[in-house]
C-alpha cells in the first residue's frame, strides 16, 4: 500500500494506491453503484478532475464521504467553512470496508442525562469514527429516561433523583442537587432518524430484572416489598433491588418493551439482565419471557453475558463483557456475541496513573491498551463495542474527556483488519485526528495529562 497523502486516515482503510497530482476539493462526486464491495464498503477514485466513488450501500456512500472529508483536512470538521478558496485533496484509490458490522457505543444516559441536543452531537462523533451502533442505556437505577404514556410515573417520579453520588461508590460524598431529564417520543424519534442518517442504528436498552429502582419508585408493586418508601437511588454500585419476577411485573414490561419497539426499528432491542445479585430461577424466567416476547415481535434481544447462566433461551446477541470465556460458552449455546470486555474497552475507566487524572475509578486503560484490544473474528462475533457508563460523567465535557482519544483508537480496531502498531498510530492520531478532534469542539484527554480544568480534585476515585 502507498499511502503518502492518505496516511492521515483514521481509521485506516484496507488498501490506499496513491498517484500522482491533486484535486481541488470541494468537487463533484460521482457515486455508483460498487459491484462486489463487501457490505459498508466503498472505492474512493481520485483525479485531478474530480472524485468518483463507488458504493456497496448507503453506508457504503456515507463512509466514502466520511474518508473525503479527512483527506480535505481538519478544517473540514468545523461546522462552516473558515477559508476562502478550494483545498485539495491527494490523489490515487482507496478501497475499503470494515473488519465487523457492530461498531458500537455503549452511552450511559441513565447515571447522567445527556441532553437531546448532546446525543445527536455523540452520532455525529460515532459517523466521524466509522461506529455504526449507538446503545443506548435508557434506563436504570438512577433514572428513566423514556416517555412512557401508558407509565407517565417511570418519568414523572423514575425521571430524576434528589442527589448524586460525588467521584468513588463507597463513600458518604452527596451534592445534594436535583439530577434529571428524559426524552419525549418525537425526541427519541428524531435521534433515530437522525442516527440513520449517519448510518448509525440506535439499539435501546431497558435493563431487567436489576438496574431497575426507577422504574421501582414510579410504580412500587413492581418491586418487594419493602418498609421504606423507594427513592431513585442516589448511590452508584449494584443495588440488591430486583422486580419482582411476577406476572403483573411482567406484563408492565411487555407493554414497555411494546412502546420500545414502536419507537426504535433497530432489528435487535437490549433487555440488560446484568449485575443481579440474588437472582433466582424465577428472575431468570422473567428475562426469557421478555427475551421471547421480543422474537415474537420480529426482534432479536440482546443481554449481557449473565443471561447464560438461566440458560434455555432464544437465540440472541450476548454482549461479553465479564470474561472472555463467556464468548465461547454463548457460540455454544446458539448466541451470537459483540466484544465489550471491561478489562479491555471501558471508557469510565481511568485512563493513566497520572496523579492529576479526574476521579480515577476502575482498571488502568490507557490509550495503548485501548489500541491493543484483540478482538477474536469468526462467524458468531457479530462485533464490538466500547462502553460509556456515566456515573463519573457529569457533564459531556467529562465525557468527551473519557472517551476521546480512546474511542478512535478503538474506532480502528473496530473498522481495520490486520497488524496494529501502536508507534504507526499515535502519530497519525497526534497529527491528523486530534486536529480533527480540535475542530470539532472535542475536549479530549491530551497525550501528557488533563488540563487544569479536566481535574476533579473535588471527587475522589477508586482505582483497581
Ligand atoms: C456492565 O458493565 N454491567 C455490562
């Protein structure tokens, strides 16, 4: 491959011919359509005459014009232009598509809100990776985040907390401020439609029988019983507070998951089932129930790798993030699986041993590590996916923060096949990408350590 001007792109793309010569850009693009590209694949032609590309799918297309606007400079990622007269762009071929279909984001919008306008922002940032699946984590103990019209309660009362836990999850440490928000409907159908149109495919998450005490405190014959009035919990950990694995609870969450499904037309819909301590036969025959209730609807649910531990279920998309292990043993068991392992691509974890690095929680993860994920191919791994939970995120500048410049390294694993060499990446990331990342307006963690105003000595941590 030769690369020359096209050694800039991120995530790198499968073969890059240079030639000689420029072309002057903005110009038109000829798409066609690109007989034997793999799906999501594209070849980019350029010429001094103008650019040709040729497009396995609307995917295809989008990622061709994503790949255009690298190659144009950073500048091209700010929202208007700031220059008078035409850039150029190298020429030669590019021909590319991703190593696996599931791209994907965990985003936690339960532990913290992220304002409609902050979700249709991180899409934007997932399109510019190459990242294809947004999964959205819509509920949990900390708060409901759909309208629900059958429930107005999971957003009235499940819809917000008094306080929030400060930095680490065993401490006293409270704000003592109100945390809240949810999405209408129409807003849940404009991320949809605006996710698509980034090639990207919203999959929510409602997560049973745990992570549930919003939904507990809107309608409490959900839950067990209990002498205390419920509250939406104002700590982060595992709470113990499972539904109530009844026939009433159950029919609560068909009708939710219904709602779900009339909102969100991605074909495979999150059902969680993580994190329950206690569980018992009966909790497990809850989460099949619903996991049933979405194949009879058309759709394929996705659980967390515990779900195997019930066994017998339907064929589903297990989400490993325990161990690796858990992979084989969920092939075996007829699933198909994504990659998300918490020792390998958790963005709330702290992302280096610097003294200043804000509320430093969880496993050591640093942008090498991030790079060096492995992933396993083969039939049954439909991908894989990076994970933002949000209880150390208050505000999406931590959030661009914890995930930038991880999540483009991971956005190359994702997309690229072959050998990875951190010394190749991270002047091509330091160089070309952060540039791009600086255009567009991302607060991301800096190569040698937070800024003074990314520290958090306010919050204390809780390192692994
Ligand atoms: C998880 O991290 N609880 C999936």
């Amino acid at each position: 491959m030769t690369m020359s001007g096209f050694a800039a792109l991120l995530p790198r793309p499968v073969s890059a011919e240079a030639a000689p010569g420029t072309c002057p850009w903005p110009a038109p693009v000829e798409v066609r359509p690109g007989a034997n590209l793999p799906a999501e694949g594209y070849r980019l032609t350029i010429a001094p005459d103008g650019v040709t590309l040729e497009a396995a799918d609307a995917a295809g297309e989008f990622y061709g014009r994503q790949t255009l606007r690298q190659l144009a400079g950073p500048d091209a990622f700010r929202a208007a232009s700031i220059h008078n007269g035409p850039a150029e762009l190298p020429c030669g071929t590019i021909t590319d598509h991703p190593r696996f279909a599931w791209r994907g984001c965990l985003y936690d919008v339960s532990r913290h809100f992220r304002t409609k306008a902050e979700v249709l922002r991180f899409i934007d940032l997932l399109a510019a990776h190459k990242l294809n699946v947004l999964n959205l984590h819509l509920t949990d103990d900390q708060g409901w985040r759909i309208e629900t019209p059958e429930f107005p309660r999971l957003t009235s009362v499940g819809g917000w907390r008094k306080s929030s836990m400060v930095g680490r999850h065993d401490g006293p440490e409270r704000d003592g401020r109100p945390h809240g928000g949810y999405y209408t409907v129409d807003d849940l159908r404009e991320i949809v439609a605006y996710a698509a149109s980034q090639a990207v495919t919203v999959v929510p998450e409602v997560d049973i029988p745990g992570h549930a005490r919003a939904a507990i405190t809107a309608y409490p014959e959900l839950g067990p019983a209990s002498d205390t009035p419920w509250e939406v919990w104002t700590s982060w950990g595992i709470s113990t507070s499972l539904l109530d694995p009844s026939e009433s609870a159950l029919d609560f969450f068909r009708t939710v998951f219904d709602h779900v499904l009339d909102i969100f037309p991605s074909q495979v819909i999150a059902l969680g089932g993580d994190e329950v301590p206690g569980v018992t036969e009966a909790h497990h025959r809850f989460v099949r129930a619903i996991a049933d209730h979405l194949v009879a609807r058309g759709r394929t649910p996705m659980g967390w790798d515990e779900v195997l531990d019930g066994g017998d279920l339907p064929a589903m998309v297990i989400g490993v993030w325990q161990d690796r292990e858990r992979a084989s043993l969920a092939v075996k068991a007829g699933h198909e699986v994504v990659l998300c392992p918490e020792d390998g691509v958790y963005l709330d974890h702290r992302q280096s041993d610097h003294p200043d690095e804000p509320i430093p929680v969880g496993y050591l993860q640093d942008l090498e590590h991030f790079y060096g994920f492995e992933p396993e191919s083969g039939p049954h791994v439909r991908g894989v996916q990076a994970q933002l939970w949000s209880e150390h995120l208050d505000t999406v500048r931590r959030t661009d923060y914890a995930a930038f410049p991880r999540l483009s390294a991971f956005a190359e694993v994702a997309w690229s096949s072959g050998p990875r060499d951190y010394a190749e990446f991270l002047p091509r990331l330091r160089d070309h990408h952060l540039p791009r990342l600086d255009a567009l307006g991302v607060e991301y963690r800096p190569l040698d350590g937070p800024r003074p105003w990314q520290t958090r000595p306010d919050a204390p941590g809780r390192p692994r």
